[in-house]
C-alpha cells in the first residue's frame, strides 16, 4: 500500500526532446553541463550505434534537435556520423553540430549535409543557448526572408551586369583594411544621388574576424554560411537572398554567425561567388582576411585591382615583402596590388614624407594613395555602425576615400562609354 502511495506520487517522467549524440558523450562534459542547464531532464544521450537505430523509430519524431558531437578521432567514422544526420533531417530534427578540433575538410563535409547550426568545441558561455534559440527563430524549410530593412529591397536576380571586384587586403593588423572597404562600398554606392547610382555589393571574406557587420550594424545570418557550403546549386536568387541592404542603398554579404576555418571554402566556392556578386553590381568590395590562404589566388584573379593597406613601420614592410615575394614565386599577377598608406604623414611633415619616400624605394612600390588619419572620429563611426559619410562628413579620412569612389566611378564610366 505504502508501495503505491509512493508510486502515485511520482511525477510523470519529462518528455525528451533532445538528444545528445557521439561516440562517448563523457568526452564532453560541458556540453552535459549546458544540456541540463537548457533542458533539465527532457535530454537523452545516444552512442552512434544507439542512435543510427533510434532515428529509424517513430519516436525521433518527438526530437525538436540533436547535437551531434565529433572530436578528432571520429574522423575514420565520417560516412556512419553523416548517415545520421541525414537521417535526422529525413524526420524533421534539426541538428547542432559540436566539433573539437575536427579537421576543416571534415567539418566542411558534415555541415554540407545539412546541420542547422555548428558550435565549437570547448562551448563558449551561452553558445548552446544561443544555438538552440537560433534553431528555434528558424524559418521552415524553403522559406526565405528577404522582407524588412535589412532584406535585398529592390534588387532583381537579373543577371545582366559585368561588375568589377576590389578587394581590400590589410597587410597588417590594424591597417584600418575592413574601415577603408566599408566605406568605399558606401561612398560608391551613393557616389550619384538619380536612378543611376551604381549597385554596390560589400562582401566579407574574413569568414573569422570579419567585422563589416559591426562596423554597418547587421546581423550574421545563417544564410551567408548556407550559401557558402553549396555553391554548386548557387544562382543568382539565392545569392541575393543571403545577403542584406544597408539604408536601402549597399547590399551586404556578412561574414558566418560562427568562426570557421577559412579553408572551409575553396577556390572554386570562391569563384561562384564571385561570378555571381559580378553578374548582379557594378562594383563588389571585398574585405579580405589578413592571412593568404589557398583561395587568396582565385580573388586577386578576379579582382580589377588590389588593394594592399599598409602603414608606415616595419611590420607593413616586411609583410609587404613577403605577399610580393608570395605572388612572384607562385607566378600571380602581383601586379594588380595597388598599395595604400593609412595614417599618411601630413602634408607639413617633411620627415614623415622622406620615410614613405624610402619606404617605397626599399620594397621597389610605388605607394598610389595616401589615407590621413581620420582619429577618434573612425573608431566613434565604427561602433555606432555607420560609414563616416554618415557621421563625420567632413572627416579627412572621409573625403579621400570619397575621391577614390569618385575616380573608380568616372574610370568605370569611361571604359563602358569606350567600349559602348
């Protein structure tokens, strides 16, 4: 009697809704932390073999998501871990994707096959949470948003440009690369005020650090890592609908939602992109990251010209020398670089000039722009998320990057009127 008074007393166990999924889940004692702390007891955890089993039962129905968790050692294990995944998505769970130190091949291969989300592994605070509410916000499958401020309003996927592309390209941190980018998209972009202003498309290739959307405040989407990951099925729609618009007038590629390697792409997943963002503008700027990586070839050839961003120390000149020594023994057209000075002497500094003089002379360059320092001004713009034009127009930073969108704009126009 005592039995059953206990007994009926007991509350009924909590429905699992998620599942925890990985050769041994003890090998991930954070993420047990963070799934109880998100779920309380309304998680399960599966080995792979469980777990191949279970999402063919009608129960894995009742899963809202799985997070699935790989480290090193179960990269012999790839073709029975993306059987998973498939299978997850087959019945509708979504699938987190915990990596530590997976290789970016590896990890490239796993996300293609359709995890909604990817978290790193050791979890930073609050990423589980944040991927969990990321997966929760998600539309349903194709289902795209491009309606609001921040959707691509009045681009058509027509196809019909022949756009030229100028990377931007710190040859040192600090260089105020990501600053002159962002503000020459802007500047080019309502460089004329009629119906025949250039469209303009900023993309952000520093798929780890990149800051273009700080600097325009935007949100990272999903999409931008979606597109990425398939570009064999990339058309102009698709593009367009991965991007965002700033003030209606700059279209926006930002960089992923999480950090990723930056081989996660290669050279031909470059270049799709690339045909396609110049099949769409007139001009595509596009935030290199500081580090060459294997890709690094497909967009200098692609690009009109390149631009270097440097300043005036030893840092900048040694690693001047060495991209310059880079391209040369990989047979590139180095030639395309075209070196910017930030922070330039002022016109009265004499001794600051006779510096960028034997600076050019030592790496055999020639320094064609010179940028001022735009001071407080630039870091203030910046954390508001907004270009300089917006904030301090008359900022002498401002208005040689200005000038600059005005020469590419009025040599562009030239070619076309030659070539019409």
């Amino acid at each position: 009697m005592r039995m059953s008074s206990v007994a009926a007393l007991q509350p009924e166990p909590a429905p699992i809704i998620a599942c925890t999924i990985s050769r041994d889940v003890s090998n991930f004692d954070l993420l047990i932390e963070d799934m109880e702390a998100e779920l309380g007891e309304s998680w399960g955890d599966l080995t792979f073999d469980d777990a191949t089993q279970f999402l063919n039962q009608p129960d894995a129905k009742a899963l809202q998501f799985v997070a699935i968790a790989v480290d090193s050692e179960d990269e012999a294990d790839l073709a029975r871990i993306s059987g998973i995944i498939t299978n997850a998505k087959s019945m509708g769970v979504k699938v987190i994707l915990i990596a530590d130190e997976v290789s970016p091949i590896a990890l490239h291969q796993l996300l293609k096959l359709g995890a909604d989300d990817f978290v790193p592994y050791p979890l930073p605070e609050n990423a589980l949470h944040e991927s969990i509410e990321r997966l929760q916000k998600a539309p349903p499958p194709h289902q795209h948003i491009i309606e609001g401020s921040h959707g691509p309003s009045g681009i058509k996927a027509k196809g019909d440009r022949n756009g030229v592309i100028f990377p931007v390209h710190g040859l040192a941190g600090g260089t105020g690369a990501t600053t002159l980018a962002v503000n020459l998209a802007w500047e080019l972009a309502t460089v004329q005020k009629d119906k025949n202003a250039p469209r303009v498309c900023l993309l952000d290739f520093d798929f780890q650090g990149g800051s273009v959307s700080t600097y325009l405040d935007l949100p990272r989407r999903e999409a931008v890592y979606e597109m990425l990951s398939d570009t064999s099925s990339l058309d102009n729609v698709s593009f367009l609908q991965s991007l965002l618009t700033f003030n209606d007038k700059l279209s926006v590629m930002t960089a992923p939602s999480e950090m990723l390697p930056l081989d996660i792409v290669t050279s031909e997943d470059i270049n799709r992109v690339l045909d396609v963002a110049r099949a769409n503008f007139d001009f595509v700027v596009v935030d290199m990251p500081r580090t060459v990586v294997q890709w690094t070839e497909a967009v200098l050839n692609q690009a009109q010209v390149y631009f270097a961003m440097m300043e005036l120390d030893m840092r900048s000149a040694q690693n001047a020398l060495r991209m310059i020594r880079a391209l040369k023994a990989e047979e590139l057209p180095y030639e395309k670089l075209r070196y910017v000075l930030n922070r330039a002497p002022k016109f009265t500094d004499l001794s600051g000039k006779s510096r960028v003089k034997r600076l050019a002379e030592s790496l055999d360059i020639k320094i064609e722009l010179q940028l001022p320092d735009g001071a407080r001004q630039v870091t203030e713009s910046n954390d508001h998320g907004l270009p300089l034009a917006e904030t301090s127009a008359k900022n002498p930073l401002r208005r040689e990057i200005a000038k600059l969108a005005q020469s590419i704009y009025q040599h562009n126009m030239a070619e076309a009127a030659g070539g019409a």
